[in-house]
C-alpha cells in the first residue's frame, strides 16, 4: 500500500471514530457508575418515543394560581407550570393508579439529583423483594426516581410523595405507580431547573 494510501485511510478512520463518538449515548458517568440518560427526542428505548402530546410543550392556560405555581391534573396525565399571560409549560407525567391517587397542595421542601431512594415501609409490605433496599437503593438506571427528585412536604412534614423522574419513559401518560408523579428524565430535568426550592403544588382531585 502507497503512504498517501495509508494517511487517507488513517484520516478516513478518525473521522468515522469521531463521527460516532458525537453520537449522543444513553447512558453517562454520574459517581463513578453508568447512569440511564434520556437522548433527544425523548427516546427511552431504541423501540420507543413519548407521543407528541405528553412531550413538554408551551400552552394556553387558565388558572387562578400564581405564575410559578406547579398545577398537576392526573385526570389528564399533565403537570403544568404555570407561567405569565395565560400560558404554561406543559409536561406529561405518569400518575397514582386506583387507590394510590392524592390530590391536595404542598410545598417543595427538598432537591436531589440523581436521587437515593428508600421504599416506604408499606410498601416493602407488599414487595417483600424490596426489603433489599430498605436502607436505600442508590441514584443509577435501575433507581425508580429516574434524574432528578422533589419532595413535597405539607406543614413541615414529607407527605412522602415526590415529583422525579423515570427509566421507563413508556410508563408517562398511565395510571401506574404508588402515588407519586413521574416524568421522563429530560422533562424532570427541565423542570428541576425551573422551580425554586418553596414551590407551591396543586394536585387536583379529579379521579385518574
């Protein structure tokens, strides 16, 4: 083989190493382990992509709350953070199945990313295979909080619900989990950037 030959080869190589080392991966480092991380577009898996209509989006939205104020409607499956002029940022969430459902108003007290989490006593009752991580089970791609986590407190006490974030993006628009309210990773990052520790929530009580 002529050296011209071998440098263009060498030069066609790199372009197609570096070609594919700007493709955006799924997973990142976040201490020291591989951590889920949605890619654009939403993609939670190579077979899946959130419906248009749960992707966040900026919409008309009238309320009576105060702009910045979290207004989460499980009837609907959104959570809207209410902005100036009659809009809101709209997300897709996941919701409380049938009888894990709450609705009412609290505070975010607590922030946290890529979130530990400790299943409740009553639920280790149910899922005794949880036992495992009653002591927590650390932030990472098996962790049921996904990216990011917020904790609601109502009267100076955790209500143990959380707005977080979540591996299985194809779970957004159901009625499937143990109360709390989930949104894909990228959307809970969004949103997490956006509120203020003190941020008021308003869960409606319509039935899911």
């Amino acid at each position: 083989m002529k050296r011209r030959e071998f440098l263009l080869g060498l030069g066609a190589s790199a372009a197609a190493l570096s070609a594919s080392s700007a493709i955006a991966s799924p997973f990142g480092e976040h201490g020291g382990m591989s951590v889920y991380v949605d890619p654009p577009s939403y993609r939670g898996s190579p077979n899946y992509k959130l419906p248009k209509q749960y992707r966040r989006q900026l919409v008309k939205y009238e309320t009576k709350e105060r702009p910045g104020t979290i207004v989460i409607d499980p009837s609907s499956k959104y959570l809207y953070l209410v902005m100036k002029d009659g809009e809101a940022m709209r997300y897709g969430v996941g919701v409380g199945r049938e009888g894990f459902a709450w609705s009412g108003r609290a505070n975010i007290r607590r922030k946290a990313e890529w979130p530990d989490w400790t299943p409740p006593a009553e639920m280790i009752k149910r899922r005794p295979d949880l036992a495992k991580y009653r002591n927590g089970m650390p932030g990472g791609p098996e962790n049921p909080l996904g990216a990011r986590a917020m904790y609601l407190y109502k009267g100076g006490r955790d209500t143990l619900y959380r707005i977080h974030g979540t591996n299985e993006p194809w779970t957004i628009g159901q009625a499937m989990s143990s109360g709390c309210i989930r949104l894909v990773n990228d959307d809970i990052e969004d949103l997490y950037e956006r509120v203020p520790m003190g941020t008021r929530v308003v869960v409606l009580g319509t039935p899911v």
